[in-house]
C-alpha cells in the first residue's frame, strides 16, 4: 500500500520524487512485516528476551491478607492500587540457559487503605530490581525485590509513626496478548517498619496479590 502512494506520488505533477520516497519508507517503518506497529521491545520476537531500554508503564490494583510474623502481632489487611515505571537496563543475560532474561528497574508509586483491623491511609514510593525470564513464549515470568519509602495512618500496637520504610518481595508472570501490551499477576510480601528510628518497631507484614495491565514502548 505504502509503495502504491509513493508511486502515485511519483507520478503526480509538482511532486518531489525525493520528498514521496521519504515519505514511504517513512510509513513503512512503523510496521512489521505482519503489519503490526514495530515497537523496539524484544530482542526478536516475544518472550525471547527484551531489548536494552525497553521501557513500560504498568496500572495494577490489589488486595492483601495480613499475617502476625516477623514480630507483627496483628493482621493488617490492604486494599492497594499503584502506578510503575520500568525500563530495562541491559541485553538478554545468559543466553544459553534455561534462567536467560533481563535485568529491569523499576519505580512504584501507591497508595490506598487498609480495612481491617482499623480503617487508615497509606501511600508509598518505591524502587524495584525485577528478572524478567525470557521463555520464548508470551508468559514472561519475573522475580522482584523493593525497597522504598512509606507515609500511613496505621499506628500502634505494631507501627510508631506516619514515616515507615516498605520491604518488597515478589514473583509474578506476564502475558502477552499484544507485542506490547501484557496482563500481569503477582504474589508479594509487603513490610513495613522504621528501621528503629522510633518505637514501637514490631513491623506490619502482609501478603498482597495484584492484577495489572503493562504497556511496553
């Protein structure tokens, strides 16, 4: 299609044939050969690994069931939502084992509430450094770690104040259903505490499952 308008550019009076050419491999860099918009973000094809810089934007909302570990002596059950920004840091690590995949930073941003055993606010920001495996297939599964900062309403008897650090751990998968586009789920353990800035310091622990959609570019 894109070379049957440059021909007609070509052929139209008053038409620069260097400016319709440009035109028409122009259009045709947007696409693949399946006629699919070509983003730059797999090494090349889906699942086998990313590109360096791919970059991604995820939407997730969850809900958590708290356990009394850890020194917590209550369940602080969470209801979460979060905005991430990823960009992954490097080529496709271990390309000859079953463990290749890539290296991705990540920055979360979250907040909402927690319902029981009291109803309060919690807001927080954190770094991650996520493994993404490379399957070759549209299930990408990922390991995670995060730490980061914390603001909350949630007090005494387990927590001491509204400035609380987060400890983050999770495995998780994508899929994808588009190039660029996957749902993800993931399982993580979520810790609070103030790292003994202020007493008490027994910690909030509770485990959080998410669901999300991610937009790879």
């Amino acid at each position: 299609m894109a070379w049957g308008l440059a021909s007609l550019a070509l052929a139209a009076p008053g038409v620069n044939p260097a400016l319709a050419q440009s035109s028409s491999q122009t259009q045709l860099s947007l696409y693949s050969s399946q006629g699919q918009p070509s983003a730059q973000v797999w090494d090349s094809d889906v699942g086998e690994g990313f590109c360096r810089g791919a970059q991604s934007l995820t939407l997730t909302v969850g809900a958590s069931a708290g356990v009394a570990m850890l020194g917590g002596t209550q369940h602080h059950d969470l209801a979460l939502a979060g905005v991430t920004y990823g960009r992954v840091f490097g080529p496709v690590l271990a390309p000859n084992h079953w463990y290749r995949g890539n290296l991705e930073g990540r920055i979360e941003l979250f907040g909402g509430a927690q319902f029981s055993p009291s109803e309060q606010w919690i807001a927080g920001l954190t770094p991650h450094l996520r493994y993404d495996f490379a399957t070759g297939t549209p299930w990408v599964p990922f390991i995670d770690a995060g730490a980061g900062v914390t603001g909350t309403g949630i007090g005494r008897p387990d927590l001491s104040g509204t400035f609380e650090f987060n400890l983050q751990g999770c495995v998780g998968t994508y899929y994808f259903f588009r190039n660029n586009l996957a749902v993800d789920i993931d399982a993580r353990l979520l810790h609070l505490s103030c790292a003994r800035i202020s007493t008490p310091n027994l910690g909030l622990n509770t485990i959080l499952g998410t669901i999300g959609v991610s937009w790879f570019f």
